[in-house]
C-alpha cells in the first residue's frame, strides 16, 4: 500500500460541491472533510486506522517537509461555511 495515495482511503462526493472528499476524524474524534488529492497548500496528513476512518493531523515542519499534505475541505469548499455548520450528511 503506498502511504499517502488516494486509493487507499474511501473517496465520497462533498455534500455541497461534489468535489471528491476523504471523511477523517480529528483528535477530538469529530468527523472532518479532507481534499481527496494532495496540494501544495495542504498542511494536514492522513493516518490509517484500519477499520476505521483516518485520522487528520497537522504534522510538525520537520515531519512535513516531502508528505503528501491534503487540505482540510472547509478550505476549499466553495460552500465550506454551510458545510462546517451542517457536518457530516
């Protein structure tokens, strides 16, 4: 499995905008939209929790440097704000 592909994590259409989105969980275990592809912009990573959604992180500089960083969806939703406030489906 190569760490960090997109194949490697459940891809579902945004509610709003249809933009592909990964489902995660933060550290609070509340569910978070992330941008399915990595972005220059990004500033957060997925780790697998097998059996479970990813968690998203927001790696140190030194771990980041050469990751595959992803975007949290409210970021880039062109309806992000209705998206934070509604949550998941």
């Amino acid at each position: 499995m190569n760490s960090g592909s997109v194949s490697e994590y459940q891809i579902e259409p945004c509610p709003l905008c249809q933009a592909p989105i990964i489902w995660a969980v933060d550290d609070r275990a509340e569910s978070v939209p992330v941008d399915a592809e990595p972005s220059g912009a990004g500033t957060h990573s997925l780790r697998p929790m097998w059996g479970n959604p990813p968690r998203v992180v927001k790696p140190s500089p030194k771990l980041a440097f050469g990751a595959r960083l992803r975007q949290i969806h409210y970021e880039t939703c062109v309806k992000g704000k209705t998206l934070r406030k509604t949550g998941r489906r």
